[in-house]
C-alpha cells in the first residue's frame, strides 16, 4: 500500500519545523509530542520520495528539496487560510493585516479604531515585519493588505490606495549645523528607511560616520539624546518636532516624498476592500488615505 497523501495537518507540521528549525520548538508550538512530528515529517518524506531535512548541530536545516517545499507549503496553507476567511461571513470574518514597523505605530492604530467602530464583527490581526518580509506573506496569501513602500515591479501586487508622506533627516537641537560631518543613526537590516538612507549617502557622494541601532525607537532616542543625525518618517517625529526635542537637518536632496502603499492581491477579500475604503475615509483628515481615481495609483504589476 502507497503512502497517506500529505494532509493539511502534516504540512502544517512541516511549516513549523522549517520556521523554528527544531523538532522540539515545533511540536511546542503545535501542542503536540516530538514523536508526532518526526513522524509526520517523515510520512512527508516518504511520499515526495526525497529528504527534506537534515541535522545541523542540535537543530535541523532544509536542504534545498525542502526550502523549495516549504515555499509551495506557505502559498498552499495561507491560501486555505485565506478560503476559510472568504467564506465565513461572506468574507467578512478576518483580516489579516501587515505594516513595516514605522506605520505600525504611528499610521495604523488610528485607522484599525475607525474600521472597528464600523465593523467590530471582524477578527483583526497585524504583523509587523520588514517590507521585503511584508511583501513576500502576501504574495504567499499570508497577509490580506499591507501598509508600506510600493511594491517591487512584477510582483502581481496592486496598490489600493496611497497617503503622503516625507523622510526627513533629524536631530537634536544643536546637532543640525553640520549633516556630512555628523554620525548617521542608522535602522537594522531589511529596513527600506535605511536602504533609503545609504541610497541617499550615495547620491550626495558622502561617507559619515555611522551607528547602527536597530529599531526605530532606538535611532529616535538616539537622536534626542545627540548620538547623531537620522533619516525618519516625519510621522514618527510629528511631536518630537513641535516640542523641540528635535530639528529637522537642511540637507540637498531632503525631504524624500515616500508615499505609504496599502497594497493587496489582485483578487482581495471584501473585508480587505472595505478597509481600504475605511481608511479613505476624509474624515480622518490627515491620516484619510487617497484612492486611485484621486491619486493616480497604479498596480506593480
């Protein structure tokens, strides 16, 4: 008798393991025993006929078998996750949203309140992630609308609706006279504001000092306290700016129009569709995003 055909749950196993990297980390995040789980990742690899893993120190690796899987395994159960929010409700019982983690504090909390008020039947939820990070869970049918840059070209994302928004280089009072001799507060990896920042060192041919601090609250606390000068989105900085706890830097090239994107998939839920619609609302004044007939936003595809 053939294998059992991969079920929804063994590939669930199998996601977890790829994520955590640990037969222990993943049977704790799935509530169920370690035995469980090597035998479903077994049972998998008996079916495609291939190994999907191998050991790596006290933890396990994917070979390139298994990274390629746990691609196809991503699409496949954030697609079913997706069909299950599509039918409860008539699509209106889930929302999955994303944000890179400037938007997430400062652009998100006020329109999530005002889409509550209006729908409080809904099930939210928001990750906050990178913007590469962002952009592939919701190719992969992860995430149902994001908040960030535009998408990359060809992606088969489309971008919904659009809000200005500047980047703007800061520091404390005192610390603006001089850019180029200054020490460059710097975000961690995969953050678009400090590809954005080098790109900007490029195009002014210069090469400061730099101190990388990670988060967005570390380089801000950074910048207050005179560790340096830093490129920001000047919603994070709106309060900052009107209490004197900074300046914004004249510098050539400054301010950068970087308009946020709330981007879906080509075919978004109805729950998707009237979030975007929420947060155009003009109500919400300043914080109202601009739908395309108004803006002229396009899909990246």
């Amino acid at each position: 008798m053939g294998e059992t055909p991969v079920t929804w749950s063994r590939m669930r196993t199998f996601a977890a393991v790829a994520r955590t990297g640990s037969i222990r980390e993943a049977a704790a995040q799935l509530h169920i025993t370690d035995p469980a789980v090597s035998m479903a990742m077994a049972s998998i690899e008996r079916q495609l006929q291939t190994k999907l893993t191998t050991k790596s120190g006290r933890g396990i690796v994917l070979t390139e078998a298994g990274r390629v899987y746990a691609g196809y395994c991503r699409q496949v159960l954030g697609l079913l996750e997706e069909s299950e929010a599509a039918v409860r409700r008539a699509g209106l019982g889930r929302l999955r949203l994303g944000a890179v983690g400037t938007a997430s504090e400062y652009v998100v909390p006020a329109l999530l309140a005002r889409f509550r008020e209006r729908h409080p039947g809904v099930e939210l939820s928001l990750s906050v992630q990178p913007r590469d990070e962002l952009f592939a869970s919701i190719r992969d049918h992860e995430l149902d609308v994001v908040f960030g840059g535009r998408p990359p070209r060809g992606s088969g994302l489309t971008i919904r609706a659009t809000r200005a928004n500047r980047l703007i280089v800061v520091a404390a009072p005192g610390g603006e006279e001089s850019p180029w001799d200054s020490t460059w507060l710097l975000r961690g990896p995969g953050s678009g504001t400090l590809h954005t920042t080098l790109s900007l060192f490029d195009q002014l041919q210069m090469s400061p000092a730099t101190l990388t601090l990670g988060s967005l609250g570390a380089v801000l606390a950074g910048a207050k306290a005179g560790l340096g000068v830093n490129l920001v989105h000047a919603d994070a900085v709106v309060q900052d700016l009107a209490q004197g706890l900074l300046v914004e830097v004249p510098l050539s090239r400054t301010p950068i129009n970087r308009p946020w994107h709330l981007v879906t998939g080509a075919k978004p839920l109805r729950a998707a569709s009237l979030f975007v619609e929420s947060c155009a609302d003009e109500s919400l004044g300043d914080l109202a995003f601009t739908l395309p007939g108004r803006s002229g936003s396009r899909s990246s595809r």
